[in-house]
C-alpha cells in the first residue's frame, strides 16, 4: 500500500510517500480502507522534532475515515462493508477525568491514517454520519473532539452562555466555535487576521476582536460584556488579558500554547474573588468521540475545510499548516 512516512526529521519536506507493506487485522481488529485523512498540528511538530517521544520511521497522521474492509479474529461481523470514522487514540483508561499512562495518538508511534489502510481495534471505530463527505468526516476526530471535550465536559458550556474561541483559524478553534454556536451559545473571538476574523462571522460568531490592535482587551471586554467560558490553544502575553472578561464562575479552558507560557502572573483576587476556574484539557475518551458524532449527526454539523490535497501532496499540504494561514482543517483525500 502507499503510505506518508517520515524517516527523518527536518520538517514537512522530510515526509515521502512510499511502497509499505499492507497490514492484516489482528485479534479484535478490523482494517480501513481510508478514503480521507485530515493534518493536525502534532503531525508539523513531529516533523520538526518538537514532539516528544519521537521514533522513526513512522507512518503520520491521526485523522481518518473509510470502508471496514477485512476483520480480524473475534471482531463483529457487522462492520464489514461499514463507513466509519476512527477514534485517534489508544489507551484512554478507565477514568474518564484523565488518559492513562500508556494514552498516545494514532501516527506515531503506531501507524497513522496517512495511508490507503489502517488497522484498529473494532470499538475504534464508529459510524460516519451519512450527510458528511469522506473528507469532512476525516476533519473531525483529533482537533473535533479536543475542542468538544474543552467545550463540553470541561466547561460545561450551556445554550445561552457567552464563550470566547481564541485564535480563530486552527483546526481545534473552528471546532470550538461550531460546537458552540450549534450548542446555541453566544460567541466571540480572536485572530490577528482580518479575513479570519470575518469568516467566523459567516460561522456564526457574533464579533471577532483583532489581538495584534490596540486597546484590543477592552475591546473584547466592551463587545462581550464579560465571558462565561474562555476556550484558549495560545496562552502567552494575551493570557492575562483574556483571563480578565471572565465573569463570576466563568471557566477557562486551556488546551495548548502554541504562544508559550504566560510572561506574567495571574491576577489572584480575581481568581478567588470571581469563583473562576482554570481547567487544563486534551483530546478526549471514546466515549466523548461517540457523544460528538450524535451531536454532529442530530446537529448537522458540517466541518469547515480549508483546503484538500492529495494523498502525494502531503508535504506540501504540511507547509501551508506550518505557515498557520489555513481557516480550518488541511485534509488528504487518498486515491
């Protein structure tokens, strides 16, 4: 089968697309013909070295939809012929507050949907909702369901609610800001890009603030009047000043920080005085990606695409997310 594998490290230039061999299901297993698959910004970061635990050669991505083709010993005989979805992971645990220890994403170092065939474990995959394309169900599973598990079951966001989506652009954010709308909150928020900022209106948003402007925070304070829950991937200078709209109770949920840590402290009577939360989260369990299709099918969700490669343009589909310019997710359409 053909396969993107990373060899060596050295970014995105570094990916090829070559002969592997094509795997055979397992006890418990069952294979996907993939027809699509999405890029994520782990996959830049292993290309980079910026990941930890890296081991090559690995087969990338985490991302995929397609056909169940072949079944292992004792998996259900009812998923042959099935189009589904495939859960990113492994090893989640028993408790849904946390990932186990042995929790790690699917594209290294086992193999990834960057391929014309992947096995996994049969609970691993789940039905496609029908209304959706191959590559729009692709999109979904990593960045969807980190953002429904921030949105959802750490903040708990509510119809009606105030929620800031910062950094509008990345796969993670548009997911956030979707979720949210079709939730039916209220939602605002941020980029340095004017024409990103406009495309979450079309979204559904109902402002967008520039951070790179001045006087930006009480901007973003006088548009929302105060936010119930704060979803934030960049931490950095602007942490703080997100940190100060919370309302009394609000939630902040951080979930990367592709700006590094904040440079500053926090302001802890607001902390205590307010009754805020600050909640740490990342990807989510089966059982949160189960919970996220029936809102994508009963909700009608459709995922924003920025762009579609082919499978032999993976490089190139890599550079574009490494520029950070896309507006949603980057996917692979194989074959």
């Amino acid at each position: 089968m053909k396969a993107v594998v990373l060899s060596q490290l050295g970014g995105p230039e570094q990916l090829r697309l070559i002969d592997t061999p094509t795997p055979e299901p397992g006890p418990g297993q069952v294979r996907v013909r993939l027809h699509a698959s999405a890029l994520n910004r782990r996959d830049v970061w292993i290309t980079l070295g910026q990941y930890p635990g890296i081991r090559l050669p690995c087969i990338m991505g985490s991302d995929g939809a397609g056909v169940v083709d072949q079944l292992g010993p004792e998996a259900p005989a009812d998923l042959l012929g099935q189009a589904v979805v495939v859960y990113p992971a492994y090893d989640w645990g028993a408790d849904p507050r946390f990932p186990s220890p042995t929790f790690r994403i699917l594209g290294m170092p086992d193999p990834g949907t960057f391929a014309e065939y992947l096995c996994v474990p049969a609970g691993h995959v789940f039905p496609k909702p029908t209304f959706l394309n191959w590559e729009q169900a692709a999109a979904l599973p990593l960045a969807g369901l980190t953002a429904w598990r921030a949105l959802t079951t750490q903040a708990a966001a509510q119809p009606g609610e105030t929620v800031l989506v910062t950094g509008i652009g990345g796969g993670v954010a548009t997911f956030a800001l979707k979720w949210a709308v079709a939730l039916g909150a209220r939602v605002f928020v941020t980029s340095g890009n004017a024409a990103k900022l406009e495309q979450a209106r079309r979204l559904g948003a109902t402002a967008g603030v520039d951070y790179r402007a001045e006087g930006w925070a009480k901007r973003l304070a006088e548009l929302t009047g105060g936010v119930d829950v704060i979803v934030d991937g960049t931490g950095g200078p602007a942490f703080q000043d997100y940190f100060s709209v919370l309302k009394p109770a609000g939630r902040f949920v951080v979930y990367g920080a592709t700006a590094g840590n904040p440079p500053k402290g926090l302001d802890m009577v607001r902390l205590f005085f307010r009754q805020v939360r600050i909640i740490g989260s990342t990807m989510g369990s089966p059982a949160e990606f189960a919970a996220m299709l029936r809102f994508v099918a009963e909700q009608r969700v459709e995922p924003v695409i920025d762009r579609i490669f082919g499978l032999d343009e993976a490089a190139i589909a890599h550079q574009r997310l490494l520029a950070a310019d896309q507006m949603g997710k980057i996917v692979l359409r194989h074959g």
